[in-house]
C-alpha cells in the first residue's frame, strides 16, 4: 500500500508538472505572477476538493442504478463545477489587476481543474488499489491520468471563458451573464461525461460517446485557447502602434512586434538576448492591455499609474547596452 500511495503522488505530480508547463507555455505574452498560477492550484488541489467531497457525501442518492446516474450526471458536475468556479471568483478578486480577460480566465481555471484533478485522482487510484489490486489500478491510472487527464479543467475552462469575457466587460450591467453561461457549459460537459460513463457500467457502448463528448470538448476549448491567444497577439499590435513617436520609436515597435512573433524569429543564441526579448514582450504586452482596461473602465488612478510605470520600464529596456541586438 506504501508503494501505491508513492506511485500513485508521483503519477499525479509528474502530470501536473507537464500539463503546468503547457498552460505556461500557451500564456504566451503577458505572463501571470507565479504565485497566482501557484495559488489557483492549491485552490483547486485542497479546498475545491475538500468542499466537494464534503457536499457530495452530504447529499445521499439511492444505491441504485438510476441514482447512480443522476448522482453522476447532475449532482456531482453542479456542485464540482459550482466550488472551481467559485475558486476561480477567488483567484478574479485576489489578482484583479493582473486578470486582464479572456486568455487568463482560461489560464486560471485550467490550473484549478489542474490542482483538483489531482488530488481527486491520487485518493481514487488509492481507494481502487486498496479494494481491487494492482491490476485495476494500472488500468484506472490508464484510464483517469492518461485518457481523461485533461478533463476537470477543459469543463471549468469554460467557466473561465465566462468569467474572462465578463471582466472585458465589467462596466456592462450584463457582465454577469458570461460567467453564469461558461459555469452552465461547464456543468453539461461534465455531466456528458458523467452520465455517459455511467451507462457504460449496463453495455459497454456509451463509452464510445464518452470518449466523442470529450474529444468535442477539449477541442472546443483549444480553439478558444488559439483564438484567444490571436487575439491578444493582434491587441498588442494595435494599442502599442499609437505609442510610436511618444514611447518608442518605429524601429522599437518593429523589436516588440518581432518579440512576440509578428516579424521575425526569435534567436536564442544568445541567452542575455533571449532574455531581453521576453522581458520586453511582458512589458509591452502588459502596457496593451492596461491601456485597453482604461479604454473600457474609464479612469483608474492605479492604471494610469500602472501605464506610467510601463512605459519608463519599456524606454530604460531600450536604453540597455543590448538594445541594438534584442
């Protein structure tokens, strides 16, 4: 039982260590601090699946089939999706200057769906090698790690999508609406797999359903990802163009616009330049978008300031001895 409970914690860690790098990978330009991404997993990895379980022992169903599958089915995604999107409300109010909109409402809710996958994981591989053996639990590891490894947070991205849009559009009166949408789509793609998973137990086939929902959905949310990720790239270049001749000059913009792929391949030969590539990609990324937040939320003396303090970080950056090779 040792040796499961120490295979069991590195499978789950070594996971969460790959599926970490691919979000930090994907927030490309303006990154998040990284006690916020380390704070929406711990939110995600204790208290989310502490409340959960909590709620879901609360609640008792019949043990039979049908209650079974409306445990599955309903129960269970209302109250899951319902505590990782409150943690994600957390994660929006403890970093509110740094959420910045949609890409990071994805970035956040994939590390809570993240942290929350694995610790439920790692106590069900337990629980199945201590009641079933070793054989079931290669085959569940399999099952949950491998193949549905990504799901907990392809379902709260949605609600991150939700929560992202409305911070876009937190002056409208109906900003509300996006959050309580994305936690409905959320709440479905979890029962979809839920509920198809459950009907598998009677005849095998709805697995194949399981496996079509999911595959829907996690590409449904790469998309997003993608398109988010144009998105900001295309923001970047055109709140920053308006800077030419007041922030930097053109040949400065045509650094930043290269730094973040628009004209030129990065050259990683040089590890000082490498660098100051990505830091002046951070600085002018952060720069757009701030100066987007003014535009829609009107004036802000912390943004202003904020702005200020951005753009003398981006001419000291171009001031640097190795500025003619960033």
């Amino acid at each position: 039982m040792v040796l499961g409970g120490i295979l069991s914690a590195l499978i789950v860690l070594i996971a969460l260590g790959v599926y970490v790098k691919l979000i930090w990978w994907a927030d490309r330009y303006e990154k998040e601090p990284r006690e916020l991404l380390a704070t929406a997993i711990l939110l995600g990895a204790i208290p989310a699946t502490f409340f959960s379980f909590f709620l879901e022992t609360f609640i008792h169903l019949p043990s039979t089939f049908w209650g079974r599958l409306v445990d599955a089915s309903l129960v269970t995604p209302l109250i899951e999706e319902g505590i990782k999107g409150l943690m994600l409300v957390l994660i929006c109010w403890l970093g509110f200057m740094e959420f910045d909109g949609l890409l990071d409402g994805l970035v956040y809710a994939a590390l809570i769906g993240f942290g929350f996958g694995m610790t439920e994981n790692f106590f069900y591989f337990l629980r199945v090698l201590h009641t079933y053996g070793w054989a079931t639990w290669v085959f569940i590891v399999v099952l949950r790690q491998g193949i549905f490894g990504l799901n907990h947070a392809f379902y709260t991205a949605f609600t991150g999508v939700g929560c992202g849009l409305a911070r876009e559009r937190i002056s409208s009166p109906r900003a509300w609406v996006y959050p309580v949408l994305g936690y409905a789509f959320a709440v479905l793609t979890h029962a979809l797999h839920n509920g198809t998973l459950t009907l598998a137990e009677r005849s095998g086939g709805e697995i194949i359903l399981t496996f079509l929902f999911d595959a829907a959905g996690l590409l449904l949310v790469v998309l997003i990802l993608i398109l988010a990720i144009l998105r900001q790239q295309r923001l970047i270049q055109q709140e920053l163009a308006e800077e030419v001749g007041a922030t930097f000059s053109e040949g400065e913009y045509q650094l930043i616009l290269a730094s973040i792929g628009l004209r030129s391949h990065v050259d990683i030969s040089r590890p000082k330049v490498w660098t100051q590539r990505r830091q002046l990609r951070q600085l002018a990324a952060e720069l757009a978008l701030k100066k987007r937040q003014l535009r829609k939320e009107g004036e802000s003396r912390a943004l202003r300031l904020r702005i200020a303090q951005l753009r003398a970080e981006l001419a000291t950056l171009f001031r640097s001895s190795e500025t003619s090779e960033i």
